[in-house]
C-alpha cells in the first residue's frame, strides 16, 4: 500500500507535466505561424516597393534620353541658324533690325530649352509623389484581397477602388462596419497629404433599381458616393473643401455586363486623387 501512494504521485505529475508542455507547444507553435505570415507580408511588400523603385528608374533613364535628345536638338538648331546669320550678315542681304530679331529667336530657343526641362522635372516630381502615395496606401491597407480593393496609377492619375461587396449590402447605400475600417486607413493616408483633391465615384451595374425611396441606379451611385464622403468627412475629419462625391451610375463600367462577375466588378465605388494642374499652369507664367 505503502508503495501504491508514491507511484500514483509519479503517474500525476507525469501527467499534469504533460499537459503543461502540451499547452506551451500549441503557444509556441501558433506564435511561430503568425511570424511566418508577418514576414510572408512584409517580402510582399518589399518586392512591391522594389518594383515600384525598379519602375521609377527606368522611366528617369527614358525622361533623361529624352531630355538628352532635345539638347542635341536645341544644340543642332542653334549652330545652323548661328551660321545661316553669319552668312546672310557677311552678304549684308539683312538689316540690323533684321538680324536682331534673329537672335531674339535663338535666345527664344534656349528659353523654351528651359522650359522643356522644367516641365519634365515636374512630370518627373508628380509620378514619384504618386508612387509614393499608392506605397503609402497599399502599406495602410495591408494585404486586402485585390478583388475588394485595386489601388493603380493612370496616366498621372491615382484611383482606388472599392468592391460593392465590401462597402454596401445589396441595393443599399449605409456603409458596411467592416467598409469603415478599410475607409479609415485609406482616410489616415490622404490626411496625411492635406493640399490633395479628391473625388468619390458611385457606379453600379446595368440591373434597373426597382426598390426603396431611390428612382434609378443614378440616384443609388450618388447617395453611395455622399455616404462615404460623410464618413471621411465626419468620423475621420477629412477637409470637405478638398473632397467631392459624383455618381456616375450604370454608364462607367469597367467589363461588360453579360455575367455575373462582370457585374460585380463594374459595382464599385472608386476615389480619384485629382491632379493638380495649378502647378503645372504656373510653368507657363513668366519668371521674374
């Protein structure tokens, strides 16, 4: 009996030993998965930054052969109009008047050589800063299905758009919890940046809207566009003199309408970061 009572105590502790290293491995095993997601996530993102910056280059080496290609020819122009004065000034077949508007327009050239850097320095300035926004976004978003949300450069011009199904419930225009939170972080990114413009797109598919106070799918886009223009504006204290919401209705669709998934991907709502052509437009006044 005596001998009974020490090896039950043996078999008990074996036992709760094991549970407790049992627990711990689970612990340690599920620190170990989110690790490996953390730095699956962050290698996405350093290949994105990456080939963004491997973009960025290649497109600095075209704007410098280009600019190179117009020094020669500024350079070219200048030598033969150089030289065709200082023929017509030895024939003296010109006035003086004559030959002085002639310089005027060679030093006219070399302003307009000026200008042609200046301009691609500041077409060179707007897609780095763009690029830097869709990083700064896409860093804010995290790893977000891109079928929920696309966030893409065209033409100069930043769009983020957002999938139906992940800000508004079918045929409605109150934005989803879920949809806020995204919203919060693309308004946390844009607050950051405060002389940016922007506008908020609705569209919706080509099915006719045959419920509710609504009239048509215009009037759904509209009321989907002001919704999240009151969420930025109020819950996230975005400037309402730089935003503007728009509907565009069926009549912007991205693919056709014929299935179902095309459907879906025409219903979204997009964001607009508008291009800021006042300093561009300073380009063309003259400088002091």
């Amino acid at each position: 009996m005596k001998f009974r009572l020490p090896l039950l105590t043996v078999v008990v502790s074996l036992f709760l030993f094991s549970c407790v290293s049992s627990k711990k491995f689970k612990a340690e095993q599920a620190k170990n998965e989110a690790l490996n997601t953390t730095y699956v996530n962050v290698q996405q993102t350093l290949k994105e930054c990456t080939d963004a910056r491997d973009a960025a280059t290649r497109k600095n080496e075209d704007l410098q052969k280009e600019n190179d290609n117009l020094k020669e020819q500024v350079a070219f122009l200048k030598e033969n109009n150089t030289q065709a004065l200082k023929q017509l000034q030895d024939l003296s077949v010109i006035s003086a008047s004559q030959a002085e508007s002639i310089k005027k327009s060679l030093d006219n050239i070399g302003s307009k050589d000026v200008y042609i850097q200046g301009l691609q320095s500041a077409i060179s300035r707007r897609d780095s800063l763009n690029m830097v926004l869709v990083m700064n976004l896409k860093g804010a978003i995290g790893n977000l299905d891109d079928e929920d949300i696309n966030i893409k450069v065209d033409k100069g011009v930043v769009y983020i758009d957002i999938s139906d199904k992940l800000l508004f419930k079918s045929g409605r225009y109150e934005v989803t919890p879920q949809a806020k939170v995204v919203l919060g972080k693309v308004a946390q990114v844009l607050k950051n940046q405060p002389d940016i413009e922007f506008m908020v797109e609705g569209h919706t598919d080509n099915v006719p809207y045959r419920s509710g106070v609504l009239l048509d799918n215009w009037d759904l886009s509209v009321k989907r566009a002001t919704s999240v223009v009151r969420i930025l504006q109020n819950e996230y204290q975005l400037d309402p003199s730089k935003m503007a919401a728009a509907g565009r209705g069926e009549y912007k669709p991205l693919t056709d309408n014929a299935t179902a998934e095309g459907r879906a991907t025409n219903r979204r709502t997009r964001i607009v970061i508008l291009p800021q052509f006042d300093q561009f437009f300073q380009l063309l006044e003259p400088q002091s």
